[in-house]
C-alpha cells in the first residue's frame, strides 16, 4: 500500500519521543530531522518537506507542548494536522452545474488509468443517484472505445461513441445527447499521449471551448511520485485543471505526490484509486489519509464499505438469525462474499487503528477467504444448515472437493462450532455475557491458517 514505508518510518521516530517521557527543543529538532529524512524519502516535493517541517517544529517548540503531561501526543497532533493541512482541510468535490447536465471532463498521459477510472466514477455517481454518460473521444490509442464499452458495461453506464471521428465534434454531439436523453451529468474520455505535447493540448483547449466543462479533473499515477505533481502543473498551466483523481494509490509506491499536489498546484486531490476492479475508488479526505499515514486507521472509511456492500435490511436479518440461533454455513457464506467485496484483506486491516502499521505482505495469505467459501461450497445443503452431521467421510468429500485437507475442514467446524457456542451465550434467555465479552472470546478464536502467517480473526 501506499505510504507504508512512510508510515512505519513516522511511527519509529514518534515511538522514540514517546520513550522519552519529557521533551526538550532538542528532541523536538532530532525527531523533525528524521521526519524531514522520511517525507524525502517517500518523494515528496523538497519545498513541502522544508515548509512542512518549518511549521511543525514552530507549533512543537512552543512552551505550551514542551510543558505539557503528554509532549510526545501534543506533537503527533502537531503533525496530524498539519499532513490534513498539507492535503487540503476539507473534502473536496465535484462542482455540479446549475443547470444540469454537469460536464467533467478526463485527462492525463497515456497509461494513467484515465479510461478505467472514468467508469469508476460513473459508478459511483450513479450510486448517488445521478444518470451518467460517458463520452468515448479517445480515437488514437488502439482499442480505446471497446474498452470504455467494456468498463462502462460493467458500472452499467451508457456511452456515447461516434467511431475514428474528430474528437471535438464527439464531445459536443455528446453534451446533446446527454441534454436530450436526460443525462445530468457527462463524462468525457479524452486522448492521452505517452508525453506532454502541443497537439494534446489543443485538443483539449478545443473540446473544452466547445463544451464548457464544470470539472477538468486530471488523472495522475502515483507511481510516478514527484512526476505526478509535474504533470499536474503542466496540464494545469495549459488547460486549467479544478482536481486531480490519483489512480493506483494501492499499490507499493511511495505516495509523496498525494502529499505535494495541493502545494505545488493548488488543485486538490478529490478521488483515488485503490485496486483494480470498478469499486475499488474512494473520495480523498485529507484528514482519513492522514489518519492512515500515521497509523491510526481509517475507520470511516471501512464503515462506509461495509455500508456498500451491506444494507440496514441485511443486517437486520443477520442479527435475526444470531438471535435465533440459526447462523448457519450459507451465512458464513454470505460474509465471506461482503468481505472480498470489500476490497483485499490487507486494505481492510490497515484501515483498524494500531493494525496498518504492523501489516507485511507476508502476513496475509488473501487466498484464505476463497479456501473457506471452497470448503463451505462443497457442503450439501443439509451440511451446511446442520454442520453437526459433518462425519469423517463427508469430510473427506468436502475437502476432496475444495482443493484443500481434512484438517482444514476439521479447523473450519472447530471455528465455527466455537463462534455459534459464543452467540448462544449472548444471546439466550439468561444473556449473562455483555456485548464486549463476546467480543472479546469471538476475537480470541484465532485463524492461523486462514489469516496467513500472522494468525487472525473468524472474518464475519
């Protein structure tokens, strides 16, 4: 993930001043310097670390944290607010027009994403309730319109394409059409190039005098750290960007552009993307990323991805079932779906505060999920509502039929007999066990060997 090394690096030095009880200046300055040494390193803009590092140490110096019972908290809140600061104080957002339909248009260099992330943005404006169009004015790169069809199928979005034609009449048939047929907001793909260069830019000047969008957002990848942020300003300097939509912002890069653009540009980050697939796209909010980079999680985040992926009625009905005691293996089922809908197991744990920091790659075998639904999915239906008549021979039949050993279906029975013992206690008449407890013994039934290396969780 993004920022990892830069996070673990953070933690270090703040674990050091915490080890140290009462804090001098010169602590402070020591502690600045490794912090300075870290953003650089993470490729970060050497303006931003300057500037960055000046202000911190200003606010950490001062006598009121130097003096306080916790220096070393007062200067990590310091710093927390000052990446918030960094990334921008608020959630920025599209700005819709008046008088629909909203008109966001799409650009970058070639290989940014800028194709796939346009249908992810689609999507999710259609979650929120918009009717999207997306606009297929890309007719250099090979195959650039099958596959804005093929990602714009997939979110179940509409797009408009008029084949090899001049790009500028594509976008201004498309802003008709989207007036016409009821589209409230367009999206328009426009052509990247492997480099910045003039006929890109004119290009993108023209359709944008023809259509008059509400949002030029720039699509930048993070992997190319500090490049990333020179792009932004050329293509700022050319056609005027309002945001910038950061694309592979999951993968191992050192994340420093997220932390220059603002400053350099002035543009904000408003969305990023996080994995391949069409939902793995989120809105930036400063102060959840600066949450993350700090290691304390980001738990609103996980909150409103297990709200996408589970409704109010879902969740009703399971806890119906734990009432009753009927939680069976169809419903382990359906959690493990939610779950790997959600996104990886690594995205999800390094959102819980005091986890992402301790998360290696090594730790998290993301096949395990699909091991368990092989194993529940080789059960018959009576198997599954009544895993008690589970014997050895149907054991062995399960674990012939999902690939893996009767150990690991006498592991899985194990797991689960003891989750449904734990919700039978606090749940029964009596009720005797708090909330907290149960927790707390669900918690203690560790997964070594579907959680990977590290151990873990049952994943419900």
């Amino acid at each position: 993930m993004a920022f990892e090394g830069l996070s673990e690096k953070l933690n270090n030095v703040f674990k050091k001043l915490k080890s140290r009880g009462k804090l001098t200046e010169s602590d402070v300055k020591e502690a600045m310097r490794e912090v300075r040494l870290a953003l650089l390193e993470a490729d970060v803009s050497y303006k931003v670390v300057k500037d960055f590092v000046k202000s911190v140490t200003e606010r950490a110096v001062g006598e009121e944290v130097l003096a306080s019972l916790t220096p070393a908290q007062q200067v990590i809140k310091i710093v927390n607010e000052e990446l918030v600061s960094l990334m921008g104080n608020s959630n920025a957002r599209i700005n819709m027009a008046s008088k629909p339909p909203t008109v966001i248009m799409m650009c970058g260099l070639q290989g940014s994403g800028k194709t796939t992330h346009a249908a992810k943005l689609a999507k999710l404006l259609k979650k929120e309730g918009h009717r999207p169009l997306l606009a297929a004015c890309d007719i250099y790169r090979p195959a650039a319109i099958n596959q804005l069809q093929v990602v714009g199928g997939k979110a179940d979005v509409k797009v408009f394409e008029m084949g090899q034609t001049d790009p500028v009449v594509i976008a201004k048939k498309a802003l008709s059409y989207a007036k016409d047929y009821g589209h409230d907001i367009l999206i328009i793909d426009t052509a990247g190039r492997l480099h910045i260069d003039e006929a890109l830019m004119d290009e993108l000047v023209n359709i944008k005098k023809e259509t008059q969008p509400d949002e030029i957002m720039l699509v930048v990848d993070a992997m190319t750290g500090q490049d990333a942020v020179n792009v932004a300003k050329a293509f700022d300097d050319a056609v005027g960007i309002t945001g910038v939509l950061m694309s592979k912002l999951d993968s191992d890069t050192r994340g420093g552009a997220a932390l220059s653009v603002l400053s350099v540009t002035g543009k904000p980050i408003k969305f990023v993307g996080m994995g391949e697939k069409l939902d793995d796209f989120e809105q930036f909010h400063p102060e959840r990323m600066a949450s993350r980079i700090l290691g304390m999680g980001d738990v609103l985040t996980l909150i409103e991805k297990a709200e996408n992926v589970m409704t109010q009625k879902d969740a009703e009905k399971l806890t119906k079932k734990f009432k009753e005691n009927k939680f069976d293996m169809d419903d382990l089922l359906d959690q493990m779906k939610q779950i790997k809908r959600m996104g990886s197991m690594k995205s999800i744990l390094s959102m819980l505060p005091g986890v992402g920091d301790k998360i290696k790659e090594a730790d998290i075998d993301e096949g395990q999920l699909g091991r368990i639904e092989a194993m529940i999915t080789s059960m018959t239906k009576e198997e599954r509502s009544k895993p008690s008549i589970i014997n050895p021979s149907r054991k062995k039949r399960i674990a012939n039929g999902s690939g893996t050993k009767v150990e690991d279906v006498n592991r899985l029975l194990k797991q689960f007999d003891q989750m449904q013992k734990v919700m039978k206690q606090f749940t029964g008449k009596n009720n005797k066990m708090s909330l907290r407890k149960a927790r707390k013994q669900l918690a203690g039934m560790n997964f070594d060997k579907y959680t990977g290396k590290g151990g873990g969780n049952m994943p419900i």
